[in-house]
C-alpha cells in the first residue's frame, strides 16, 4: 500500500485538496505536514491526517515526520510531494509499476521519480552536468533525485535512514539519495513519466543564461549547505565542483540582478561563514 506525504508552506488549500482528490484513488493515507506559522483548515476527510508545526521544523524533518505517520498505518512505500506538485493518480500508477519491476528484479531500490517538467518553460528539466548510468524499460539509474514525485520503499528507507534535518532546506533530497546509493541501493527517473513540477518563484534571464530566483533567505541554506556537503566523500565530484565554482557568479546574480539585492547579498555572506564553520540547523534571522 501506498501512503502519500505533501509538505506545507502557506499552502493554496484549492490545490491541495485537488491533489488530495487525485491521490485518494491510488493511496491509502495522505499526510499533511504544514509548516507554516499559521494552521490551515481543511475539511474533514478520512484519507487525511494533518500535523501542523508552527515553528517551522524545515523540510527535512517534516519529510521525516510525514513518512513515520505513513508507515504507522500500515503502508510500505511512501509518496512524497511539494504543495503545488501536479500529481495525478495515473503517475502514481506508473511509478509504482516502474518501482515494482525494478524491485522483482533484485535490485535494491531506493527511490523512483518522475521526469519532471518546468511550468515556467513548459519543457522538460534536462540536467547539464548528470547523465544516466544506465537505461533501461525507460529508467534511467541517476545519482540524485528532487523529492516532489520520489516513491520510495520504507524497507530502503530503514536501511538509509531519515532525511538529515539539520540542512534544513535545500540539498536534502539530494543528500539522500547520495547516502542511499553509498548503501548500494539504487535511484532511478521514470523517463516515460512526466510531472509538471515549478522550482523557484521566478525565472530570470541574464547575458543569455537562465536563474532560479527564489527567496532571499532560502539564498543563505544554499550557499550553506553547499559548503557543508562538498566536505562529505559520498557526494559525486562534478556536484562540488559545479556548485563550488558558481558561488561568486550567484552572488553577483543575487546581489545586483534581483529584487532585494543587499538582503540577498547578506544572507549570501552569513550562509557562506556558517558553512565555513560546519554550521547546521535552522538560520536564526
């Protein structure tokens, strides 16, 4: 059985619902973890099951809150989702189907995702630098996968463990899926699987290259968590060199391109000392 976890930040409740409906066809339980300040009211419903953290516990450990409530009622694998996720119950399906055949396999499977599609460009996200491994009945074995649309085991998830709380945001799902594949288990993209998914509140376009802007404050667990991971053996080398390399190109990019420039450009230089120092956890403004 499947159960589903959806995270929560100021959540359209419309949309949530309408993912709900959807889910509700293919899922035993729906979990919802709401981090915002704030609790949201949603209607009664037996498929749903509400936490609500007011102080923000971040995205990893409401992940990790969301499964432990998924697999307490019984499911053995677990769906996890942003709030504006278009999820449908025929990606489900799918995704099961393709985590079923990789499992009968003998495989050990960590994760499968969908192929995602930006709603900015309504085009398909192609990494740059990550290739497949291998590919085959339209899976492709990959390093990493996002969180919005992993399927993933709770047998896999025991063996790896939760998601590391104390990265906060950004770089979790990655991290992850790194630890899983350092176990020897695998990570597959459904390639005959799309799911339009939107990272960043906007995009921008400067000399022809295209930027992810997002909140100033999520610019600071960024260039953290960058220096934080790139010290650990199990993260591949291209992410280092890429995301090390491209520190001072975002921050001209955040601090003279976008909106907000000098509270981007100071929590640019607080994420950067406190990855300097190993620093974790939630920032504290």
């Amino acid at each position: 059985m499947i159960g589903a976890v959806i995270i929560l930040y100021h959540p359209d409740i419309r949309h949530v619902m309408k993912m709900v409906e959807e889910l509700k066809q293919v899922v035993k339980n729906v979990a919802l973890i709401d981090n915002s300040p704030v609790a949201s009211q949603f209607p009664a419903d037996e498929y749903i099951d509400y936490l609500h953290f007011p102080d923000n516990l971040g995205i990893a450990e409401a992940q990790n809150k969301g499964i432990e409530l998924i697999a307490a009622v019984g499911c053995d694998r677990v769906l996890i989702l942003d709030q504006d996720s278009n999820i449908t119950a025929s990606i489900v399906e799918r995704l099961a189907d393709h985590l079923k055949h990789t499992t009968g396999t003998g495989s050990q499977v960590a994760a499968v995702g969908p192929m995602l599609i930006c709603e900015f460009s309504n085009q398909q996200v192609k990494p740059r630098l990550q290739k497949a491994m291998s590919v085959n009945n339209n899976l492709a074995e990959v390093k990493q996968i996002i969180a919005s649309g992993m399927l993933i085991p709770l047998s896999a998830y025991q063996v790896i463990g939760p998601k590391e709380s104390a990265l906060f945001i950004d770089g979790v799902d990655h991290e992850w899926c790194w630890r899983a594949r350092q176990k020897g288990y695998k990570v597959y993209q459904a390639l005959d699987v799309g799911m339009p998914h939107k990272q960043g509140d906007a995009r921008r376009k400067i000399l022809g290259l295209t930027f992810k802007q997002g909140s100033p404050v999520r610019l600071y667990y960024q260039v953290r968590n960058v220096l934080l991971l790139s010290r650990r053996s199990y993260v591949p080398g291209y992410w280092k060199c890429r995301h090390l390399l491209a520190l001072p190109v975002r921050w001209a990019v955040n601090r003279w391109h976008f909106p907000e420039g000098k509270t981007r450009g100071r929590y640019f230089i607080k994420g950067f000392i406190d990855g300097l120092k190993g620093k974790a956890g939630r920032v504290r403004h």
